[in-house]
C-alpha cells in the first residue's frame, strides 16, 4: 500500500503535496536550525542529567539516536518520492517515451537505480538520486549523534601582583618592624621541611635519569613546583581551615580565597555545567630564578671556613667542632657559625661524617644586598668531598606563565628565560625575602654529622659534575619558587585590594556530551538535505502547474511504478505481443516508444489506463527532418529492417510527400 494510498480516502492530490511541501520544509527547517545553533556556539552541550544517564547507558544513546534518525530519514525520503512521483505521473500522461525513459521514470520514484552504458546520462540520474536518499538515514545520524565534546569556556580574575609598588611598600615595612623576626622564625620552622621538599622535587634529573615528582603545599598538589603561583581555580584552592592570624609572613597554611569567574556568554543559562570532567588553563603570574652553578671564581670570591675545636665530656671520645664559616662576594661578607662532632683528636669520620658549608651572600640583611641577582657558596668536607667550592648565581624574576589544572595536580610551564617582568631595584624586599628563605634553609641542612642536601647529592650525582651543578640549579631554584608562593599565598588569605591586584585569565575545558561545530562535515550534510528538499520543492510546483495547465481529473490510485498496476497496463495496450514480433530487435527493446493513453467506458468516463507502443509517423519524419521520439527511434532501428521494408517505406514516403 502506498502512501497516496493510505490517505486518499480523505485528502486529495493538492492537499497531499501541500502536506508534503509543509512537512519537508518543517524538517528541513530544522535541520537548517539545529546546524546554525551548533555553527553559532561553537559547542552544543546536553544537560548534566542527561550527560550521566549517557555515561551510565551508552547503547541507550545509540538506539534512541538511531531511531530518530531512522523515523526522519523515512519520513524526508517518502515526502521526497511522493512529490517526484506525482511530478512524473502529470510528465508521462499521454507522453510518448522510450521504454528506458519508463524504466528511469519508475527507478526515480521508487528510489533504486539503473545501469545501461548505452544510456549514461540517466544511469548516472538514478545513481546520484538513489545515493542521495540512501545516504538520509547516514546524515541524520551524524547530525544528530551526541559525541564527547571539549567545551572551552572563558575565565577572569584577579590575584596578588608581586611586582605592584603596594605590595612591595608593604612587604618593606613587614620585613623591617621590630618583631619581624619573630613572626617569620615560627613560619621558617613549621615550613623548613616543606622548603627542602620543594627543593627536590624542583629537580628534573637525578643521577642522570628524567623523574617527575610531586609536590604538597596547603592542600594543593604541584607537578614538581610550584612556579611561584597561587592556584587560581577553587576546587584547587586545597585547605579549607581558616588560617587565623598566620597571616602575611606568618602564614604556615589555611584557606586563601580565590576571585576566578567564568564567562558563560550567551550559555548563561549553562552556568555551572559540570560535564563529565575540567581541566583549567590560566595564564598567571609567576615567580622563578635563573640559577647557574660554577667553581667558584678565587679572583673575586672567597670562600673559608675554619674549625674550633671543643672537648666533649669525658668518657665520650668526642670533639665539638665550631666552624666560622666566611663567604666574601666582590667585597661584601657574611659569616655563619656551624656545629659539627669529630673523634677525640677533633677529627671527623670520612666515610659517615659529612659538612657542606652553604652561605648566601651578600648577607639578605645588609645594605649591600643586591636585588637583581645574589650567590649561594658551597663546599663539601669529608665524605662530601666530591662537591668542589662553588657559587651558586641566584637571579629571580617575575613572569607570566601558563597554569594547567588537571586531575588534582597543578602543572607550570617551565621558565628558561625573563620575559621582560624582572624583579629590580624597586622590588628589593621581594629578593630579600628569598635570599633570607634560602640561607635560612641553607643553615637548617647541616647537622652536626650529616647534610641533608650532601646525603642527596651523594645518592644522585657524585659521579658527574654536571649533573650536579644542574640538580643543584634545580634545587635552589625550585625554593625559589616555592617561597614565592607561600608569600603570595600569606598577603592573599585577608583578600587582595585593588591596588595590589592584577588580573588573570583562561579557559575552562569541560568534557561532556554535545555537539561541536565541524563546519566542512555539517555545510556537506546541509546540502544533501538541502538537494532533497529543494527537489521535492520543485517537483510539487510542476505537479500543481500541471494541475492547474490541464485540469486533469486523473484518480491518482494508478501507480505507473507499481508492478501489478504496469502489467494491467501493458496487457491492455497488448504490449507483449509486439515486443515479440520481431526477434531482430531484441537488443533494442528498451528503445521502443510507448505511451499511457486512457481508457474509457460508454460513458466516456476513465476506467482504467493501458500502455501502447507508438508507431513512428514515416512522412513527417523524414519528410519534415523532425526531431521527435518516434523518428530518432525510426533512425536508430533502420539497420534492423530487412531490405524490402526498407524499400517500400520509401516508397510510400516519396508517394505521399507528392
């Protein structure tokens, strides 16, 4: 039963191609509406609740996609074939055409297709047409399958500026109160096992090998340091306790606040989407040092240290050992005391007693303190001897870098270089309080029979010089950055103010289930729809010209491309008799030119229709030079006829012409 069929009881042909017209043009509609918010956004996202129920039952998604998809591929196709069918039925009433040209018309409108090299131009017709709406079922799929997307959404804020001339006014008076000490050596203490650990996690290679490490402070997890950053994303924010009045210098850990928004755009209503999983990219400031280690330079440095010797109690066997140790940078000293234990002869023991040395300079105190770059000097005793006296040159500076936040974990962009945000002059306390960092961590190293930073080396790097120097780079510049990120992290607990404020920005990247613009994809989707539509468009514009030009009273129940409706046909026009009467032409068959002509009752009403063959007019075929189907068919099937046929239609041409 066909579609006409189904609804004829009802609705005529006019109000059957107006449905059809409406319904294609709804579709296509929406398919064009779909396509231009996908195109428009960039990204279509589902709704979290839905996003779930996919995760949780991803064959459900492809059933119901595939069955929508299904249900418009059908319905685009029937009101397609339907309109191209009724087009034809009005093009073949009382046509005459070849047999082939039957044999398209009925291909056309039951989507299939033929093949015949004799005729290329209309095998190719119905192989493009037969595509085209083979391939709805394919392109609705595609357009309408939800696949897991990357939806980027914008973020800004603010965060501390290190480099701000507030902050660095106010850093300045911290540092030089009366009671500064005193509120940094309970911070120092509680974070001096923290700042070793940031140290050597900073180290990219140890004993030769690449290692990757992790890195814990306030709650927060750092891929190997920390780049001098405050996390800006607040699910990355770490601990939650408030931090009390460890605040500024004091601070030791608690919750810092962060002002980080996101820009939703014309989503808004899709704020707070949590899809399936975020990472963050920000682009922040940060805080590192260049750091480059060499033999120290006798001509401009010295570096001594001198022992003083002190019995321990009797019956120990023990010698107190009180180093004075002097490091003198171009002029500009500072000493440090050291305390170690030798033997009674105030000896220590080579293979398990080890002292590294290890003083900044200039003193970080004194007004000889250089802002823009300072040393470290080290030497290694004992087992540590492998270590010759070196210096260490500290260049810190500020830099904008790029903060990936991904599975828990913060990730900075290594720095190698400045770029152009160096610390000066003017931000003096900021170097200072690094400078004081380090050399407070460079005394805490050394125990009386041990260093923690030797026993590191000797585990890591004895056996190669330049590894050493560059796992010592490593590990000055990751304290470096760590200490620039707890001073961030204490002037931000209370809130920024404007004044020592800048501003940060990114992209959140949130991965659901959506749709992402994919221009070249959806433009070639867009025009194979569009093709359909337009055809059945143009088909049932004909079909209502047609109606209009020749007011046919035709009942649409005859289907020209039904078999049981095409073999009435012929049989009533006797169509097989004369397809067998000549064998010669067998060939040529689909050559022969037929013609649909009514059949009437007494009446003269329409009972039915037959198909008949059309014999070519000879006199006006050639006596006229006429183009017309029955004389190309005469011209193509002269070769077939027997000499005296051919004979006497000539013959009865040149009669009749006179």
């Amino acid at each position: 039963m066909h579609f006409a069929d189904v609804v004829q009881i009802r609705l005529s042909a006019t109000s059957l191609l107006l449905f059809t017209i409406f319904g294609q043009t709804v579709i296509m509609s929406f398919a064009w509406g779909f396509t231009g918010a996908i195109l428009y956004t960039g990204v279509l996202t589902l709704p979290d609740n839905v996003v779930y129920l996919i995760v949780g039952h991803p064959t459900v998604l492809t059933l119901i996609v595939t069955l929508i998809a299904t249900a418009l591929s059908i319905t685009t196709s029937t009101f397609f074939t339907f309109s191209l069918k009724e087009a034809l039925r009005y093009h073949l009433s009382g046509l005459s055409i070849t047999l082939f040209k039957l044999r398209t018309a009925i291909a056309l409108s039951r989507t299939t297709w033929v093949l015949r090299w004799r005729f290329p131009k209309l095998s190719l017709l119905t192989l493009v047409v037969y595509a085209m709406v083979t391939f709805l079922s394919t392109s609705w799929s595609t357009l309408l399958l939800p696949t897991l997307v990357e939806w980027p959404v914008g973020t800004f804020g603010t965060e501390l500026d290190l480099g701000s001339s507030a902050f660095v006014n106010q850093l300045s008076t911290d540092l030089n109160v009366e009671n500064a000490n005193t509120a940094q050596a309970p911070a120092f203490e509680v974070l001096n096992v923290l700042t070793l650990l940031s140290g050597t996690a900073a180290v990219d290679i140890q004993g030769g090998v690449d290692t990757s490490s992790m890195f814990s402070f306030n709650g927060v997890s750092y891929n190997q340091s920390t780049g001098g950053v405050l996390p800006a994303i607040q699910e990355y924010s770490g601990s939650s306790v408030p931090p009390g009045s460890n605040v500024g210098l004091a601070f030791t850990g608690g919750q810092v606040p962060v002002n980080t928004s996101f820009d939703w755009g014309h989503l808004g209503r899709d704020s707070g989407t949590q899809g399936i999983s975020k990472n963050y990219s920000i682009t922040q400031q940060g805080l590192t040092a260049s750091v480059t280690c060499r033999p120290i330079n006798h001509s401009q440095n010295t570096f001594t240290f001198i022992p003083t010797a002190v019995p321990g109690p009797t019956g120990l066997n023990i010698t107190f050992l009180t180093w004075e140790v002097v490091a003198n940078c171009s002029g500009n000293l500072n000493p440090m005391t050291s305390f170690t234990v030798g033997n009674a002869n105030g000896q220590a023991k080579n293979a398990t007693d080890g002292f590294l040395p290890t003083v900044v300079c200039p003193d970080p105190n004194s007004t000889a303190f250089n802002p823009y770059k300072f040393n470290i000097f080290m030497s290694g005793l004992y087992k540590y001897s492998f270590l010759p006296t070196i210096v260490c040159e500290v260049t810190p500076y500020l830099t904008t870098i790029s903060v990936t936040y991904n599975g828990g974990i913060i990730s900075v962009d290594r720095i190698g270089t400045s770029s152009g945000s160096t610390t000066s002059s003017s931000n003096f306390p900021l170097s200072q309080y690094i400078a004081t960092v380090m050399n407070y961590q460079a005394s805490s190293n050394q125990a009386v029979t041990k260093n923690t930073i030797g026993d590191f080396l000797t585990a890591y790097g004895t056996s190669n010089v330049s590894v050493m120097y560059s796992e010592l780079e490593d590990y000055w510049r990751g304290i470096a950055e760590f200490s620039s990120t707890q001073l961030r992290s204490g002037y931000s607990t209370s809130g920024v103010p404007s004044i020592m404020a800048r501003s940060t920005s990114g992209t959140m990247y949130i991965t659901t289930y959506g749709w992402r613009s994919q221009a070249h994809t959806y433009i070639f989707l867009l025009v194979v729809l569009t093709v359909i539509w337009g055809t059945t468009i143009l088909a049932a514009g004909y079909s209502f010209m047609q109606e209009k030009i020749t007011a046919s009273d035709d009942d649409p129940s005859f289907d020209f491309s039904d078999p049981v409706d095409l073999i009435i046909a012929a049989c009533g026009g006797r169509l097989q008799s004369q397809l067998c009467d000549d064998e010669d032409q067998e060939d040529h068959r689909e050559d022969i030119i037929v013609r649909f002509e009514d059949v009437t009752d007494e009446m003269g009403k329409r009972i039915s229709k037959r198909l008949v063959t059309v014999v070519p007019d000879s006199p006006r075929c050639w006596g006229t030079g006429s183009r017309s189907g029955s004389c190309i068919f005469a011209h193509r099937n002269i070769r077939k006829i027997s000499r005296p046929k051919f004979l006497l239609i000539i013959m009865i041409s040149l009669i009749t012409d006179k």
